[in-house]
C-alpha cells in the first residue's frame, strides 16, 4: 500500500467536492431548462429534474451514469442500486430496469449525464500488455455501484469541458473516455465488464445473445437457436442470462417488447393494435394483459398519462 503524505491526504475531500460542484455546474449550464440534452459529444447526454420522478421500465443500454447532485434509485431482479454524487452507476450489458429519481427539487435539482460504452475500446484496452489487473470473477447482474474517485471525477470534468471548445471535441473526447473506462476496468466494479468484453467467455458469449434479442425483440425466439448463437447449451445459457439481467430470455424479450411499445404509443402517437404487432405480439389481447401487469394500466390510460404529464418520464436519468 502506498502511503501519502498527510497534507496531500487532506486535500482530497476538498478536491472532490470542487469537483462535483464543478459538475453539477457544467451539466445545468448545458441542460438548461431542459430536462434532457444530447450534447455534440458522441455519447454523452445530461439530464435534469426538479422532482422526484415515480418508477419507471426502461432499458439501460451499456454505458456509464453519474448525479453530480440528487439521488437515483435503480431495481433489476428485486434487487436495488441507490447512488448519489459520490458514486457511478455501471450498466455492462443493455438491461431492462425500474428507475426513479428520489431526490430533486426546483432548487437543488438532480443533475446527471450519462455516457454510453463503446464495447470496442473496452476490449482494446484488455488487450494490451500493460493493462494488469487481479483477477477477479465477475458475479451479480451486468450493473455495479463504483466510487467516483477524484481521478474519474476530473476526467469527466474534462470531458464536459470540451463543449466550451467544440473544435477540440473530435481531437480529445476519445483519449478521455479511454481513460474514463481504463479507470473503470481498474476497479472492482469493472470485473463483470471484463468477463463481458473477454473473447470466450461465457459471460461475453451470454451478452451475444442479449444484444441479439435486443435487436430482434420482434422476432420470434427459440432459445435452442439463441443458444446457438452464443455457442453454448440451453441450461448454460439460461443460467448464465439470468445472472446477468436476473430474468429468463423469454422474460427479457417480453420487457423490451412492452418498453418500446410504450415509447412508440405515448412519443409517435401508435395505435394499441399497430404498437402490439410492430413489436411482435400476435393478439392485442395478450399484448394488452401483460402490458398492464408491467406499467399498472392499461396501454390506452397509461400512454394517455404520459402525454398529458411528461413524456421525459419515459427516461428517467437513463439511456435507452
């Protein structure tokens, strides 16, 4: 263990309040009165509420969320994730979850960003020699509570700065979500993104066939042919898949079909019937039963709902 200097030591606490003040600064400056902006950096958006929000289904794609002021609350598998400005949210997989802010007001509003992970530098950075870390086996479902030491708060510091310096964004915002994820894959919060991003093994080979029923939810599924696709046996799979979004395939396809029927019903203004078919539901009936047993009412009231009050609520300080 490396001992600082008692001086330098007490600086710290001091640092890292100045840099989440700068933060939280820098994400109201950029949001406005807004309650979502997606800013000129690739994958990087901020967001805003004066109000705690009720939950909310919604899909966390793989990506990194912090408050730098309020608190959020995130549930997957019965099983709650709270975090405030002390601490990052790590979703390592796209995973269906029940959001909410629980601290905010008009004047001190929950302020966060959230930045998606590219998969491609994860695996880059894992390659190279000089990248050492104790192994360690990533167990629990694919989203983790981190510190935000003074070194990632600083790099996202960084990273929100260059929107006073457009020019430089092309240039740098790179070389600081490198580091942003070098620093996360350093810790023990990044150990199940490393099983996820390492070539063969089965925590990789499970999120293949997550990303493919996210991008087929409308499909049929047949798990014998999912399990297939990530070359590995049907009760491995379920096994491995429920470890990671604490719900079967079957289960998961049903949430991520009911999600996007919802945004396309309440934001591009889709029928019941229309909504059901697109996302892959033969019977408007069916559709319409499990609907209401995920969002509490049924298509037509809900949708209704969210129309009339904020449509925002539909993303909750998240990423869809």
């Amino acid at each position: 263990m490396t001992l600082m200097p008692a001086g330098e030591s007490s600086l710290l606490p001091n640092r890292q309040q100045e840099l989440r003040e700068e933060l939280a600064r820098r994400i109201a400056a950029c949001v406005g009165l807004e309650q979502k902006r997606i800013t000129e950096v690739p994958g990087l958006t901020v967001h805003r509420r004066t109000a705690p929000t009720p939950p909310c289904s919604m899909t966390y794609e793989p990506s990194l969320i912090l408050t730098a002021q309020g608190r959020k609350r995130v549930e997957i598998g019965g099983k709650a994730f709270t975090y405030g400005s002390s601490h990052y949210l790590l979703a390592s997989v796209a995973l269906p979850v029940v959001a909410r802010v629980i601290e905010a007001s008009e004047q001190t509003p929950c302020l966060a960003l959230s930045l998606k992970l590219q998969m491609p530098v994860v695996r880059e950075l894992l390659s190279r020699d000089e990248f050492v870390v104790a192994p360690q086996a990533g167990k629990g479902p694919a989203i983790a509570i981190g510190e935000l030491t003074v070194e990632l708060l600083d790099s996202f510091c960084r990273l929100m700065r260059l929107l006073d310096q457009p020019r430089e964004i092309d240039f740098l915002h790179g070389l600081i979500e490198r580091e942003i994820i070098f620093r996360v894959l350093q810790g023990p919060e990044g150990a199940r993104l490393r099983t996820i991003a390492t070539l063969g093994d089965q925590s990789y080979r499970t999120a293949k066939a997550i990303a493919w029923i996210k991008d087929n939810y409308a499909k049929p599924l047949r798990v014998e042919e999912l399990a297939e696709i990530a070359g590995m046996g049907v009760s491995t799979l379920h096994h491995h898949f429920r470890a990671l979004t604490a719900m079967s395939p079957l289960q998961y396809q049903k949430q991520i079909r009911l999600q996007e029927a919802r945004t396309r019903m309440s934001i591009e203004g889709l029928d019941v019937g229309s909504a059901a078919l697109e996302v892959g539901y033969e019977s408007a009936s069916q559709f319409t039963r499990e609907y209401k047993r995920l969002f509490g009412q049924t298509p037509m009231r809900d949708t209704r709902a969210v129309r009339s009050n904020d449509p925002a609520q539909l993303e909750p300080l998240g990423v869809r």
